[in-house]
C-alpha cells in the first residue's frame, strides 16, 4: 500500500524500535504492511527509521534519508522469495529479522513499506547490500523520553544459550568442519557487526551454580551498556574468535545479549561463560570468549 508520506512515528514502528508502547502524542496508528508496489512506482530515495542516542543518554527515534543506486536497490526487494515446498519440513538455525521501519519513495514524496524477499531458512542478503552503498543525506531525531541507560532491565535470561560439557572428539570434530569448510556463520543480515548497535549485557549467575536460588532460574542480573565502537569491536573479536577446546568444566557465570542494528535488523544471540571454560554461544560452535569482553563483564557487579 502507497502512503501520501513515510514516517517513523507510527505505533508499529515507534514501538518495534523502543520495545515499550507510545504514549508520545506525536505517534500516528500502524503503518501499512510491507508489500509490493505498483508498477509505476519510481523510487528515488529511501527512508530508514533507526534508534539513536542524544548527547544526553536520551533515546531518539531517528529518521534517516538515503539516496543512491536506487535501480540496484530497486531490483533487490523484486528479487522473488524462496520456500520449502508443502509438505517439506526442516529446522532452520537463523531467523533473521528485517529493519522494523524501511520505506522506498517517489518523485513525488509518496512511499511504501517493501516486502523483505526471503529463502527458504531466512531473509535475503541482497536488499542489505545494496541498501550498505547508499549514502545518507539527512536526518532528524524524535525524541521519546527514554533514558538509554535504563531501558533494559536483566530481570530474565531472555538469550542466554545451555552450555552443555564438550569432549575431546567433538572438539576435534569442529576443528575439521572448519579447515573443510571455513567459518560456520549466520546470513549477513542476521549477524551484524562492524554495524551492530549499543549492546546491553545481562550477566546472571547460571542456573546450576550455588548462587542461584533452589538450583532453579537463573536470578535477576547486573548489566553493562557498551557504546557503539566498542560493541562492533567486541562482536568482531567473537566472530574473529578461536574454537573452544573440550570441556568438561560448568561456569557458575554467564552474560547474553542479542546483536541488533539501530534499526532493529539482526537478532542473533550470544552468551558467555565468565567462568569455568569462558566460550561464547550462538556463533555455531562454541568459540572463545575474548579476554577484552572478561575483563569489561567481570569488573561489572
């Protein structure tokens, strides 16, 4: 469906970015699903609705205007969409998740919210790469009242991964898959890094150890903000990271978090073990947790 103007105050896409539901009075109903446009349609520029940050620690909703090869862009989201024949079943590893608010516009200001295509396990990479050659040529920032520092509060363990005991022979086998295969890594949209927005870390104690209440759920945890440079710098060491060797230790200590994009893309989870074997979750195999991020999380309490 074809809107007279994008915005990014729309319910949907106000709250897909702040994860809380508006009470701003600026914030208009839902936006249109996502589709296909007419056949008229001539896309000159784009925006993306994007979460930022002010100079004081306030949450922002920023709409940012790019333009560029808008034919590449254009032939990328009519790329046709792929999926398992009826009847077919298979467990799929990756769920990527698309920007929560992306808009393709015309000559004369009139948009569209595009279909993300899609493979038979996940979202395609194509619309990311060409959307990464645009240039941004303008954007304005909505403030919503949110303190950046207190948003997220480590009451659950919402991504943290079982680490389970590793022997000697799995360890082995792992190192072979990767010298046959190379790296095992999520789809490019999946796994952001050197664009990975602020992450939020929940460390908690593991469910197992004496510290957790009855040996049950893991209790509430301390959490450690990173800005942006750090976070892309934490992820590219993780993915960057050496494979773990066996295991036989249990961490009494374990930190999650989910890699995100400002505009909400991404959604891949990862976990450290601060203690006991320290290896990082949700990359494939297990992988070493960088000694960088250990010192950041257990100087945290």
């Amino acid at each position: 469906m074809v809107t007279s103007t994008p915005t990014c105050l729309a319910e949907d896409i106000y709250t897909g970015l702040t994860g809380l539901g508006p009470w701003d009075p600026a914030i208009a109903g839902n936006s249109p699903e996502p589709g296909y446009p007419p056949a008229d349609f001539r896309v000159v520029g784009t925006l993306r609705c994007e979460r930022g940050t002010d100079a004081n620690g306030m949450r922002t909703i920023d709409s940012v205007r790019l333009v560029g090869d808008m034919v590449d862009v254009f032939s990328s989201f009519s790329a046709d969409s792929f999926r398992f024949p009826d009847g077919t079943y298979a467990s799929c590893v990756n769920f990527g998740v698309a920007p929560v608010g992306f808009w393709l516009v015309d000559d004369t200001g009139a948009a569209f919210r595009p279909a993300w295509p899609s493979d038979t396990c996940n979202l395609q990479d194509g619309p990311y790469f060409a959307l990464r050659e645009l240039t941004e040529v303008g954007r304005s920032s909505h403030p919503t009242g949110l303190d950046d520092r207190f948003t997220t509060v480590c009451e659950q363990d919402s991504h943290a991964a079982s680490f389970e005991p590793t022997t000697v022979d799995a360890a082995a086998e792992a190192e072979q898959r990767e010298r046959e295969y190379g790296r095992v890594a999520a789809p490019t949209l999946t796994l952001p890094v050197d664009d990975v927005d602020a992450l939020v870390l929940c460390t908690y104690e593991a469910p197992d150890s004496e510290a957790a209440p009855d040996g049950g759920n893991v209790i509430a945890g301390t959490r450690t903000v990173l800005d942006r440079d750090s976070s892309a710098e934490l992820v590219r060491s993780i993915v960057d990271a050496p494979l773990a060797p066996a295991c036989d230790q249990l961490s009494t200590r374990v930190a999650s978090t989910e890699l995100v994009r400002p505009d909400g893309s991404g959604s891949t989870p990862v976990s450290f073990e601060l203690d006991g074997c320290r290896r990082v979750a949700g990359l494939g195999d297990y992988r070493v947790t960088p000694l960088s991020l250990l010192t950041v999380l257990t100087n945290s309490r």
